[in-house]
C-alpha cells in the first residue's frame, strides 16, 4: 500500500508534482524528493510506469525522472546505478541530443504524450516524479562527475538557489554604483556652483576697490590747504621778530 497522495504502479509507489509551479532543474528536483524522504524516480518496470504515465491527461508536460548520461562511460544510468536498457521505442520524437559535446547535461524525462522518454538538457525546468520504495539502493555517495565533468550533483547547495543569490547580489551592486554615480553627479555641479558664486563675489569686490580709492584721493586733496597756510603763519613771525 502507498502512502496518501502517492500513485501505485506494478508495486511501487510514485508521487508527481502536480502544479506548474513545482518546475525544477533536475539536480533540485532530484533535492525535493529527498527533502520529503524519496528519490527520483526509478522504476522497476519501466515498461508499466511508461504507459501508466502515458493514461495521464497531462499530455504536454514532460517529468524529470531519475535517469542520465553517464560520461565517463557514454551509458545511460539511473542513479540507482543500474543501466538504463534503452530500445527501438523508448524514445519520443525530438530527443536526439549532442553526446560529443562534454558541456552539455543529459537527464531523462518521460513524455505523457506518447508514454516515451526525452532527453533533456538537467538545467532546464520540468515537473517530476518522486519515488518511495525502500527495497532500491539508490547511489548517494558516487554521483560526482557523472553528469558532465563540470557538474557536481551530490553534497553541493542547490544551482537554482545559488544562481537567483549571485543574480541579486549583482543587482544591489548595479544599484549602489547607479546611487554611486548620480551622488558624484550632484557633488560635482554643486562644487562647480560654488566656484562660480566666488568668482562673481571677487569680481565684484575688484570693481569696487577703485571707487573707495578716489573717495581717499578727495580727502586727502581737501587736506592740502592746511599745509599751504603753514608759510604764512611763518612768515607773520619773522615779520614779528623783524619788529623786535
């Protein structure tokens, strides 16, 4: 018997996502199910789980499942270890991807539509399938480098996670030198104003230093008689001495 909420199919128990709003990468979809206590899904009969799906009315969404391509050995693996047994009619149409290229992720999806398997890139966002099935030992330990050389799946903090950090870290850094410039902006218009306003102070205090010059000049000129009287007070003495 499955748990609530879980589907029964040839004796094992399956949950999908139900909403699209449950979209993830492989990789988190694959930290969901473990997140609840299941795993990927890996099933025993794949012959029953492919036509079970392909009775769902879901008919265009694909759901990751826990398959992919192993590099090092150019297989198809689930992560149980095993391999996947692929035949003339496990694919869907449009699945042929590039396997030369080690840049690329492989990860297994199944199609409702035509009750196949795709291979899709492990970084696009899907629905998926999780399973709860103790009697599989599924690999925790031994999935590094199995995806791509470039790519670690275990014991690593979700991409998805790490990519909307880093995308907000660099949009608060955009907006700090946004801030950053219009502040300089201002300073600099501000300082260009203040230089302005003493330029015209000091041309103005230039054009009035000769007018408080010439008023000096016309007290000093109204002061020069004084000293032309000083002879003849002097000469009204010797005309005085002359007499005694």
């Amino acid at each position: 018997m499955c748990s609530k909420g879980y589907t029964h199919i040839a004796g094992e128990c399956f949950i999908f996502s139900s909403s699209q709003g449950t979209d993830m990468t492989w990789e988190l979809a694959r930290h969901e199910c473990k997140n609840q206590g299941d795993e990927l899904a890996v099933p025993g009969d794949v012959e029953a789980f492919r036509k079970y799906v392909g009775k769902m009315s879901t008919t265009f969404v694909e759901y990751f499942v826990g398959g992919y391509y192993k590099y090092q050995q150019g297989l198809w693996k689930w992560i149980n270890d095993k391999n996947i047994k692929i035949h003339g009619n496990f694919w869907a149409t449009d699945s042929s991807r590039n396997y030369s290229n080690p840049g690329e992720t492989h990860c297994l999806t199944v199609f409702p539509s035509e009750d196949k398997f795709r291979d899709r890139s492990c970084e696009v966002w899907k629905r998926y399938i999780c399973q709860k099935n103790t009697t599989q030992s599924f690999n925790h330990h031994d999935l590094g480098n199995t995806l791509a050389p470039t790519e670690q799946v275990e014991n690593q903090a979700p991409l998805g996670s790490l990519y909307y950090a880093v995308g907000a870290i660099l949009l608060i850094l955009v907006i700090l030198a946004i801030a950053l410039g219009i502040y300089i902006h201002r300073k600099r218009k501000q300082s260009k104003a203040n230089v302005n306003d003493s330029k015209a102070i000091t041309d103005e205090s230039r054009q009035q230093q000769p007018m408080r010059h010439d008023s000096e000049n016309s007290l000093y000129g109204q002061a020069m008689p004084v000293e032309e009287n000083r002879p003849r007070r002097h000469d009204s003495e010797n005309s005085l001495y002359g007499q005694i």
